[in-house]
C-alpha cells in the first residue's frame, strides 16, 4: 500500500514540474491539444523535470543489459569503482575506529582529551573538506583511488569508534574477573573476550558506515573530475542535463548500499551467530 501511494504521489509529481514544458513543447508542435495529450507528454519527456519511475527503470536496464559490464556505459561499471572506493574506506575506517577505541577504552585519559575533538570532527560539512582532501594529497602525489578512500574514511570511523567503544565495555565483568584469575594478560583479555564481545556492536556500526562510505566515495569524484564511478555519472549527467541519467546513478547508489549492507549481514550472520551460540552454551 505503502509503495502505491509513493508510485502515485510520484506521478503526480512529475505531472506538475515537467507540465510547464510538456505545454511549452506541444503548443510549438502547433497541433491541438487536451489534458490527456499533455500527461501523456510529461510521462515521455526526454528531459524531464522529473522523470517518472518508468523512465528511471527502462534507463537502468537498458544500461545494464544493453553493454558489457567492462563498458563506462554500463552501470555497473561506475558501481563497482564506487564500491572498490567505499570498501578501502571502510576498511581503513575500521582500523582507525578500533585502535582510537581501544585506546579510549583502555587510556581513561584519552577518553576526555580525545573524544571531544573526534565527535567535533564530524560537525565539519563533506562538501567542504573533500575538495581540500583531494588537492593536498593530489600534491603530494597521491591520486586516484586513495583519496576517495580517505574521505570515506573520515566519514565512517565515527560511527565505528563510538560503537566500538561500547562494545569493548559490553564484555561480562565476571568473565573479566575469570580472566584475571586466569592471570591472563591485556593482550590476551582484549582478543579473546572483548573483541567477541564487541562483535555486535561492530557489525551494528558496520552497516551504518558502509552506506555513509558509499556517499564518501561519491562526493570524492565530484571535486576529483573522475571519469568513473557513480558520482562521475552524477556530474556527466548535470553537465548535459540528462536528469533521467541522473536519476538512474542514484538509484544505482542506492542498490549498492542495500547490497553491501546485506553482505556486512551475512557475515554478521556467519560470524556472531556461532559466538553467541557457544557463549550460551558456558552459561
């Protein structure tokens, strides 16, 4: 129900901002026309205000079955460099994220002295940081796919070391105090209970930050100019207007972070499930 009522609030959308156009263009046709042949015109525009989500479809399959995946017309060709972008990122997230939370956790001074300045980091807008990320380390030589990664970095280590954070504190203290009487050392505490214990919260942050990291990866090819990837296809599509180009790219994106995320939630599944089996089983 819900999916209609988006569909119909759509088309009527698209009615009303590519109406002004669809007159514009059927009264040069010269040819008499009515209602009809003007909402039949705004649903067919090439160029439309607001393409309709029949438009937005055609166009994603067409470039998906229509060339190779090798092919910079195919979709999944952009998609695939913004995801190689967006995975870097976030791998690079994770270390950053659980090295300042371990550290966070285990040095009570860092947690006044330098979790203020990682929760300010984030009040500082992408758009204006990207572009200052991609031109100092394009000086120092460094182009291509690390700078994106490192954008996306920047955006997703936040939610990985605040939940890290907390995950590193969820380990039971009586398994903490069975791990003393054991004499077992920090190393030995921190790996084998609380990173299993932090397994969820990780995953939990996981999910969030992989879809942020998509988003990195695709304002980091606005500024850069790239000739690839889904925020190239954004840029090509504004220069020349194609706003059903456009359209298709966000759809695309968007498909993309559903996938990534379904894949963090498998290995969740794969990964946490046996954990939490054999911690019942202890208990």
């Amino acid at each position: 129900m819900v999916t209609i009522i988006i569909l119909a609030a759509w088309y009527a959308g698209a009615i009303w901002l590519n109406s002004p156009q669809a007159a514009e263009a059927l009264t040069r046709a010269g040819k008499p026309w009515g209602t009809m042949d003007l909402i039949a015109h705004t649903f067919t525009m090439k160029r439309p205000v607001l393409p309709t989500p029949d438009q937005i479809v055609v166009d994603l399959w067409n470039s998906l079955t229509g060339y190779a995946p090798t092919s910079p017309r195919n979709l999944l060709f952009h998609a695939g460099v913004t995801a190689q972008a967006a995975l870097t990122g976030l791998a690079m997230g994770v270390v950053l994220g659980v090295a300042l939370a371990a550290g966070i956790v285990y040095v009570r001074t860092l947690e006044y002295s330098l979790l203020p300045w990682i929760i300010a980091s984030q009040t500082i807008p992408i758009l204006a940081i990207a572009p200052m990320i991609i031109v100092i380390l394009g000086n120092i030589g460094l182009t291509g796919l690390l700078p994106k990664a490192v954008i996306c970095m920047y955006l997703c280590f936040f939610p990985i070391t605040v939940g890290m954070v907390k995950g590193l504190r969820a380990a039971d203290p009586l398994w903490l105090d069975l791990m003393r009487t054991y004499s077992a050392g920090g190393l030995a505490t921190f790996l084998k209970l609380r990173i299993p214990a932090s397994l969820p919260f990780l995953f939990a942050s996981l999910k969030v930050s992989v879809a942020i990291s998509v988003v990195g990866a695709i304002v980091g090819e606005l500024p850069a100019g790239a000739q690839a990837g889904l925020g190239a296809r954004l840029l090509s599509g504004s220069y020349y207007g194609q706003t059903v180009q456009i359209w298709s790219a966000l759809v695309m994106a968007s498909l993309l972070s559903v996938v990534l995320i379904a894949v963090i939630r498998g290995v969740e599944v794969a990964v946490v499930g046996p954990i939490i089996g054999r911690g019942s089983a202890a208990r």
